[in-house]
C-alpha cells in the first residue's frame, strides 16, 4: 500500500484541474485546500470530501461514513465523508465530488461569517 504521502501526492496532481489545490500536514494526515478553504482531509489513504447540509444526503445514499477520532471514550465525528471509490479511479467522477466539496467548504464558511458578524 502506498503511504499517506504518495496517496495524497497522486490525490494533488489530480484535482489540479479543480484550481491550485495544495495540502498541508496536520493531526497525523493531511488537509486539503483550494483558495484557503480545508475541502478534503486525507488520513490512512483516504480521501474524505467536506459535507455540509445540503451535500450529506449524497454520501449517506452511498453509504459513505463520516471521518471519526476517538476523544477520550467517545468518538467524535467531523463533517467529512470518505469519498465513493470510483472517484479514486476515475478523475472525472473525482472532479465532481471535489467540486461539491468545494463549494460546501464555501457554504459552510459563508455561514460562519453571517453567525460572526450577527454576534450569535
């Protein structure tokens, strides 16, 4: 099997045609960003794509699970799902899926920024 390095070397080069994707090492994998935007996290080779409210549903469908970490005796789970396999093997399918991530990544962080600016 591959090391996480190489996995996420090979995941790079593939969603350059997404925009300037870069990746940074943290909490023992990698974040996966475009325009300052974390829309991927890559930990144990594999790829998890950010969801939001309106994403989810399409990786439940699929029966994709959730990025978890053990917190003491609970598991806690970020909202990142692992990404279909076939997105692995095919840069079309992957484009798709890294888009939809993308633009949750953009929703999420608008969302953010009005709780901000409101006070809540």
């Amino acid at each position: 099997m591959a090391s996480d390095s190489a996995f996420t070397h090979y995941l790079i080069e593939q969603l350059q045609w997404v925009g300037p994707v870069k990746c940074r090492r943290m909490f023992g994998g990698y974040g996966v960003f475009l325009e300052g935007l974390m829309f991927g996290l890559v930990f144990e080779n594999t790829l998890y794509l950010k969801v939001d409210t309106d994403s989810r549903q399409d990786f439940d469908a699929l029966g994709l699970p959730p990025f978890t970490y053990a917190r003491g005796a609970r598991e806690v789970a970020l909202s990142y799902y692992q990404t279909p396999d076939e997105a692995l093997d095919d840069t079309e399918i992957l484009l798709v899926w890294a888009n939809r991530a993308y633009v949750a990544a953009m929703r999420c962080a608008a969302e953010k920024g009005k709780k901000r600016a409101s006070g809540v």
